[in-house]
C-alpha cells in the first residue's frame, strides 16, 4: 500500500495525463474517466 503523498502524487499525475490527452474536457468529465479506471475521487480534491 502506498503511502498518502505517494498516492496524491501519483493521482495527479494520471490526471494531467488525462487533461493532456482530453484537452476539452473538464473536471467532471476527468472524474468520470478516473472512475471508469477504478480510481475512486471525493469532487472536492478535483
């Protein structure tokens, strides 16, 4: 199990891969793609 920074830095690193890769689509649509990946997201951390 990573620990909590780990797992932060490794969460936003996936989510620019993401906005890099879907330049026009916003949070929420980010957060649909992420938990379609099984990565479970509180709207707030967005």
């Amino acid at each position: 199990m990573l620990p909590l920074h780990a797992k932060s830095r490794a969460f936003a690193e996936r989510l620019r891969e993401l906005a890099t890769e879907r330049r026009r689509f916003g949070y929420r649509r980010l957060r649909i793609l992420l938990t379609r990946e099984g990565v479970w997201v509180n709207r707030m951390k967005l």
